[in-house]
C-alpha cells in the first residue's frame, strides 16, 4: 500500500497531471489548495501513476481494446476482430488477460460475450 502523506508532488508528477485537462491552467493555485484539496489531487496523482505503470506493461492490442471499451463502453470480439484484424483466438487470450489483471469485467458466454471496465 502506497502512504498518500509522502508523495512529493514533482515538477515531473505536476507535468504528467497537467496533460489531464480538467487540470490544464490551474497549477499556479497549488500553493494555495485547502490541505483536503491538496489530499486529493496526492491520491489522484497515485492513481496516474499506477496506470502509467499498468498500461506500460501491455501490449499494443491490449492497449487497442482498452481504449476501445473507454470510448464505446463495452467490447465484444467481433468487434475488436472488425477494428484491429487480429485473430478471434489471439483476442480471446488477450481478454482473458485482461479480466485476470482486472481491468476488465466478461459478461455472458459464448458467442454472446461481452466485456466492460472493471
């Protein structure tokens, strides 16, 4: 478990959040935060972090799917056969990858089955 109260907020760390728009602008206010904003934005910048690490460890398919679900909600095989070319058995080992590392959520069975963010 990582302790939130000793991440240091780096220029590289505040570079990294900035590329987040919902925080482009607004770093000039750090020193200014309430200690429970600042609180968050220590657990948010933990969370960047660990999914920089996640998706580093994927690959380029994997990455594909993922992006896939984000924008579309959900993801079938077919449907990543249809946007990528890969094999349906290549996708198959792919999602169960996925599922195992938790990052998706598989839904029916069969021909039937779909997958969404966990």
């Amino acid at each position: 478990m990582i302790k939130i109260d000793t991440i240091q907020i780096t220029p590289e760390l505040l570079a990294l959040l900035s590329e987040i728009d919902e925080f482009k602008g607004a770093w000039r206010a750090l020193g200014t935060l309430a200690p429970d904003r600042l609180k968050a934005l220590r657990r948010l910048a933990t969370k960047v972090e660990r999914e920089k690490n996640a998706l580093s460890a994927l690959s380029e398919l994997a990455v594909k799917i993922l992006d896939y679900v984000h924008d579309h909600g959900r993801v079938a095989t077919r449907d990543m056969v249809r946007e990528t070319g890969a094999s349906p058995n290549t996708l198959k080992v792919t999602f169960g990858s996925l599922v195992e590392k938790g990052l998706l959520v598989r839904h029916g069975g069969g021909r039937s089955t779909w997958y969404s963010q966990s």
